[in-house]
C-alpha cells in the first residue's frame, strides 16, 4: 500500500516521501497565490481555489489567508464562504455542505498523532475525515477535530472545541463542545 494509500485508508502513515511532499508543495503553491492575490481579481482566485479544492459549488468566498495540507480532499457546497485565518488540515477527506459560513480563524483538523511517544517520534500520521451538513456556521476560532461529523444548520459557537458528532438543528459550544439548544421550526 503506497503513503497515500494509507493515509486515505485512515492506516497510520509517514508525511515524508516524494508522492505526499509533492501533493503539499503544490497545494503550497496554489495557496500562496491564492493569498497574495489582489481583492481586485476576484475571479482569479475563485479560478485558484476551484483548482486547489476536490469539488465546489459555483458561489464560493474565501478571504485569505487561507491555509491547507493538499485541497484535493476538501468539497464544499454551494454558497460557501470562510473569513480569515480559515486552516483545514485536509490529511483525510473534509465534506462540507451547501449555504456554510465560517467565521474568522476556524481551524478544521482532521490529521492527528499517535498518543504513544515512540510512534509520534517516528513521524507517523493519522486521520479521519470530517462532515458538515448544509446551512452550519461556525463561528470564530471554533475548531473542529478529527472525525466530526456535524448534522444541517449546525451553529458552533465561537472558540468552541468539538471533539464528537452532532445531529442537526443545534446550537453547540463549549470545550469540549455539547449541546446548548436545539434549533425549533427546522426539518
């Protein structure tokens, strides 16, 4: 099983080797230019990150900066949009539905390390996707960890850590987050 392989089979895997090292360098370089690029050529970066991104809808708003590990593991829905300082550390697949709002500096993370020592020092990697459904907002300084799941019209509120899965119509907050109230009158 190739680096790759492994890392998408949720196996732990080793960041170096040529094929992972050349997949960041060039989400590296896709991002740099995303986020250099003048607010005036609004075009072109939507042009950069449909190139980054595995899928997107059409209406898609990034403020820079903006920072992944590859982008081809991230999918975003229609009428996306993350305010600045968004990280989604994209080791594993990152599924984010239609009309989601994320507000400043919002780390999505879905890498981690091996709690023993010995395998930590020997650079092994692991991941595991995360979900989020349609109309969610989370907001600033929220991060979401490895194998989140969160339901539709989520609200995670700001600096929240969420460590587990969430069904949907909910306002969640804390850390680790738990559920604050429940969104009446939604399907």
């Amino acid at each position: 099983m190739s680096i790759r392989e492994k890392m998408l089979a949720r196996e732990p895997f080793e960041l170096n080797g040529d094929e992972l090292t050349s997949l960041r360098l060039k989400a590296r370089l896709l991002t740099e230019e995303f986020n250099i690029t003048s607010v005036q050529y609004n075009e072109r970066r939507v042009e950069l990150l449909k190139q980054l991104f595995g899928s997107t809808g059409n209406s898609i708003c990034i403020e820079p900066t903006f920072n992944c590990d590859y982008g081809y593991n991230i999918h975003v829905g229609e009428s996306f949009y993350a305010n600045f300082g968004c990280v989604i550390l994209d080791v594993a697949e990152v599924r984010i539905g239609a009309n989601c709002l994320l507000a400043p500096q919002v780390g999505i993370y879905t890498a981690t390390h091996p709690l023993e020592p010995q395998e930590r020092n020997r650079g092994l990697v692991l991941a595991s996707p995360i979900s989020i459904g349609d109309n969610c907002w989370i907001g600033g300084r929220a991060v979401i960890n490895p194998g989140v799941t969160l339901g539709d019209n989520v609200v995670v509120a700001s600096g929240s850590v969420v460590t587990k899965s969430f069904g949907s119509n909910l306002v969640i907050g804390g850390s680790p987050a738990k559920v604050m109230k429940e969104i009446v009158g939604q399907s």
